[in-house]
C-alpha cells in the first residue's frame, strides 16, 4: 500500500516537471518569435544606415586646385572655416545652399584654415585677406579680391554681399578700360604712358 502510494506521488511529481518544462518551452518560443518579428530585415538596417550624401557643389580648396579657381574668369568665394568653429558650422547649410543657386555663375569653396596648405595661406597673406576672425568669407576672380565678409550673416547679407561685390568689380573693370583708352589716346598725341592715368607717372615726348 505504501509502495502505491509512494509510485502515485511519484507519478504524480513527474507530470508536473514534465507540464511545467513544456510551459517554459513555450513562454522561450513565444519570446523568440517576439524578438524576430521586431528584428529589422538586412535590407532595411542597410538602408537606415547607409544614407545618400547631401547634393552639394562646393570645392574643397587646396594647394593642388587653387592656383586654377583664383585666376579665373569665373569668380570664387572662399568660406574660410575650422573644425572647432562653431559659427561656421552654422553658416555651413548657408553656403552649400548658395553653391546650389549659385553653381552656373560662381565658384562656391571651403578651406580648413587648420589644413597644411601652406600655399593657399602665402597667397591669402600676400593678398592681404588671411583671415583673422572666423568664420570669413573672401570673394576672388582673376587673382584680384573683390570683397570680404566676416562673422555669422543671412541669406540675405550673404547674396547683398556678393551682388555687391560683383556689381563693384564690373564697374571698376569699365573704369580701367577707359584709362587703357586714355593711355593709347594720349600716346598717339605724343605722350608716353607709364602705367594707368590715375598714376600720373607720364612725360611729354620732348621731356625725353
């Protein structure tokens, strides 16, 4: 009787690890179906990562291309900026916005002020518009500065500035041609002509 009693007990122990095993079983299988319908397809990490770059037309100025965009007849601005800079990062969407609307009729470039190209600082020295402040925008065509622009600006200032400096250049473009006409008219006339006509540097022919 007691051996009936002991093997019932027994029995009865048995089924409820077996039920209890089979629960646990399930609850994992459940969990692990959780964990894969939320898991993201190799497809779709792919494409949550990997982004298309931004369109954007602005040259990275270096020693090897500067010498080309400084002495164009296409103008080039100059967002002369660094890495710790904060401000220039703010104007950053600003310029690339610019080099867009831009693109057909300017030459929109970046230089790290911190980079090694030494040459680009020499010429920027000598031309007197290394910039001291940042962030600094420098406006060139022909090897010849036409404006400068320091600090944080708007859209607006931005394309005020450079309308302005392009206006200014075209008119003092038609002021040195007509020195150049005055120069040839007065050598014709027996005068020699050293330079512009704003030099004064000229002697009359029987001054010689």
């Amino acid at each position: 009787m007691m051996y009936s009693m002991f093997a019932i007990s027994l029995l009865i122990t048995v089924c409820i690890l077996a039920s209890q095993a089979t629960a646990f079983q399930a609850s994992n299988h459940v969990s692990s179906s959780k964990q894969q319908s939320i898991r993201p397809s190799s497809s779709s990490s792919s494409s949550l990562i990997v982004l298309p770059a931004a369109s954007c037309d602005v040259v990275e100025l270096q020693d090897s291309n500067f010498r080309g965009y400084f002495s164009s007849e296409t103008p080039i601005l100059i967002d002369a900026c660094a890495e710790f800079c904060g401000p220039c990062k703010l104007i950053e969407p600003l310029i690339n916005q610019c080099a867009l609307e831009r693109k057909d009729s300017l030459v929109v470039s970046r230089y790290d002020v911190e980079s090694d190209s030494n040459e680009i600082k020499l010429e920027l020295l000598l031309q007197r518009v290394m910039p001291k402040a940042l962030p600094s925008l420098i406006l060139i065509q022909n090897n010849k500065i036409l404006g400068t622009k320091t600090g944080l600006l708007s859209a607006d200032a931005l394309n005020e500035f450079l309308d302005s400096s392009l206006k200014s250049s075209i008119s003092k473009g038609g002021i040195d041609q007509e020195n150049d006409d005055k120069a040839r008219r007065i050598k014709r006339k027996g005068l020699i002509s050293f330079t512009y006509m704003t030099d004064d540097y000229m002697l009359k022919g029987d001054q010689l």
